[in-house]
C-alpha cells in the first residue's frame, strides 16, 4: 500500500523471516506469521493513511507500541484474540519476546476500502466509519470459531504460485466477510452486549482462568455460582468479565471449546460420533449433532465420512457460520 511501509528485525539485526507479506488484493494487504522465535524480534510499521488492521492471535504474546502525532498507546496481544485498530497517521513496532511459538495473522486495508465494503450494508455502521471510526476499533476480543478455522487453513496452506494467491485471496475476503458480520452484530445489539472496557489486570487474569477451568471440566463443568467461587470473583463481575475478555457469555465460551475439541478428536478418527459427544459434555447425541453442523456447516458423522475418503484434509474444514 503505498504510504505505508512494515520491516522487521530481531534485535541483533538478523532479518525478521517469519514474517510473510502478501498483497492479496489491490490495496489489501496479508501478514502470516508463524514460527518459533529464538530470540526478541520487533516489526516497526509506518501508516501515512487512514488504515484499519484486523490482528488474529492464534498464539504467543506480543506488544504493540503505536505512536499517533502526540499520542502514544501500548496494547498487550494475548493468544486467543483478535484486535481491530484504527490508525491514522500512525507508526510504532510490534515486539516479540524470544521462547515462543507464534501463530499470528493480520489483514491491512485503508479505512476508505471498508467504507466501500460497508456502502451497500443498510445500517448505521457506514455512519460510524465516517464520523468516529474509532468507535467499532481497539477493542480485543475472542476469535470467532470460523475465524480461528480460516486463520489455521491459511497458515497451513501448502500451496504454491498462481494457487496460493487465490487461496489467500479468497481466505482474506472470508476473514473480512466475518469481520464485518460481526460489526454488524454489535451495531444490531444493545450497549450492554458491546465491548467492554478493559478490566483490571488481576481480574483479567482471573477471567481466563476461569475459562482454563471450564475447558478442563467440559464434560461437566462448574454452574457460574462455583466458577465463580473457583476464581474468586463474585458472579456479576465474572459475567462482566467474559464479556469484557471474550466478547461471549461463559457458556458461549464454553460452547465454542466443545464444539473446537469435537473437532480434533473427530479428525483423529479415533473416536465415533457418540464418544466424542459424550467427551465433550454432550449427554445427547442428536444435539451434539445439531450444534456440531450449526458450527461447521455438516453433521460429525458426514465430517468424519468425508475425512476417511480425504485424511489430508484433517484440520482444513470449512466453517459456515460465525458464533457469538
């Protein structure tokens, strides 16, 4: 994009490779990053436009240091999380602590291409993009469970030339096709189920804790009330708390975590459709099966099926719909 620039380099000065940059699209830009760092590595990027960045964090931590005229922001990545920022007329670095394995992606774009995404959508989103764009970004959320299904397919992709273009054209758009789905949720919704402020560290950390202990006893899990005590926060604010940290209820969370574990053991082909519902807190099988096609778009049974006929497709399923 011109007028905007990325380069990275670890802190020795050796080059930044696992850093990936593709222009996907004429003015829409792709950022893949996976690998192992050995060593701390900062990325410095300059924006001298309006530009929004959607950040998916699959894993590892990071730290963006943003600097806007007189401004300047520091924002924490942690995994699990997507960020969408607005930035205008900006700079900074995207630092990365060596000892870690990170799976990030990110998708740049100018503010006046999502207003031309937004221009046939009936709603009061293309107003905000014009008026306080800052509104609908910086905020950190959870990553939909489609997202994090795209974002996997598009770092594992092993395709190459002509095919790997198209590839992470069309995976981009879908990323974006959910991203805006998801804004429009939000303007559909009343404030109370709009992002939150950020919550104090300790409670922050006690949040996710409390969402560690819900995927440990996902075949039976603890009610709110003895999560809650688990966790030491009173039942208002660890409801808060998830809303704050996930952009989801606690049994949303949840829901996801099963429906994501069910996927894996579902892919090792180790397990029949029954074990896996019941591993996963599913006493009935016939509603595993419904929430498992809501999720992925086919029954387990047709998944399972279609990954005997194709095992090198384990781990690339399609995702149809977004769940909140």
């Amino acid at each position: 994009m011109e007028g905007n620039s990325h380069r990275g380099k670890a802190v020795d000065g050796n080059d930044f490779p696992q850093l990936r940059r593709h222009e996907v699209q004429q003015g829409i830009f792709l950022s893949l990053l996976d690998g192992k760092f050995e060593k701390d590595a900062v990325s410095h990027f300059e924006h001298k436009r309006e530009t929004v960045e959607f950040n998916f964090i699959l894993s590892g931590r990071a730290r963006a240091s943003v600097r806007r005229h007189t401004d300047f922001e520091r924002i924490d990545v942690q995994p699990g999380t997507f960020m969408a920022i607005y930035l205008p007329s900006s700079e900074g670095d995207f630092s990365i602590s060596a000892g870690q394995d990170v799976r990030m992606l990110g998708i740049e774009l100018e503010l006046a291409q999502l207003e031309s995404l937004f221009a046939q959508q009936d709603s009061g989103l293309l107003k905000r993009l014009h008026v306080a764009p800052e509104t609908l970004f910086n905020n950190s959320l959870a990553i939909s469970p489609a997202q994090k299904m795209v974002a996997r397919q598009m770092l594992a992709c092993s395709l190459s030339g002509v095919a790997l273009t198209l590839f992470l054209q069309a995976k981009t758009l879908e990323m974006l096709a959910y991203q805006i789905e998801l804004f429009t949720r939000f303007e559909s919704r009343d404030d109370n189920a709009r992002p939150h402020e950020p919550l104090p560290l300790g409670d922050e950390k006690k949040v996710r804790r409390a969402r560690e202990l819900l995927k440990e006893q996902m075949a039976d899990p603890p009610n709110l009330e003895e999560l809650a005590r688990l966790c030491h926060l009173n039942v208002g604010k660890l409801k808060k708390g998830f809303r704050s940290v996930f952009g989801s209820t606690a049994f949303g969370c949840l829901h996801e975590d099963r429906m994501e574990r069910a996927h894996q053991l579902l892919s090792t082909r180790q397990m029949n459709v029954s074990q896996v519902a019941w591993e996963v807190g599913y006493t009935n099988v016939g509603h595993f099966s419904v929430a498992f096609r809501k999720a992925y778009g086919e029954s387990p049974k047709k998944f399972q099926q279609q990954l005997a006929l194709f095992p090198e497709m384990a781990g690339h399923r399609f995702r149809l719909d977004v769940c909140s």
